[in-house]
C-alpha cells in the first residue's frame, strides 16, 4: 500500500481511470471523512463516464469509520437501496 502510494498518488498518476469503469458504481463518503474526504469522491464522480446509474450519496455526522459509528444505518440505507434500483 505504501509503495502504491508512493509511486501512484504521491506522483499525481491515477492507479485506475474512472472513465474505464462500465459497472453501475455507487460512491458512499462520510461528511467528516479525513481520509477520503467528500472532495475526493466529488472529483471522481464526474469521471464515471461509462458507468450506468452512478451515485454519489454523501453522509452527515461521520467519518473514514461510519460503519462503526451512530450513523451507520444511514449507510446501509443507502447501499441497501442501490443494490435494490440495480437489481430492478
């Protein structure tokens, strides 16, 4: 992972392009999320030029760890709900 960052991110070269992506693609951060924050998930969506029925849902009052925290049920919800549209 280090050297992934190293020769990737710290670099400025993408590891993968959004645009390549042809899967339906659901984009979950959380508002407090330092580690992937919202800005980062607000870049790539645009890129996901190829992917059918792409979303971005962003969470409030969380973090990199909101599976963990009070919040959590907003996350399942909204998993729970594009795995649904996706299977329709």
């Amino acid at each position: 992972m280090l050297q992934d960052s190293a020769e990737f991110w710290q670099a400025g070269r993408p590891f993968w392009d959004p645009a390549r992506v042809t899967a339906p693609t659901l984009l979950v951060v959380a508002e407090w999320d330092r580690d992937t924050p919202p800005a980062m998930a607000s870049a790539i969506f645009p890129l996901l030029t190829a992917s059918p029925g792409k979303r971005l849902v962003m969470l409030a009052d969380g973090t990199h760890s909101i599976i963990m925290e009070r919040n959590r049920g907003a996350l399942f919800q909204a998993v729970q709900v594009f795995l649904e549209e996706a299977m329709a």
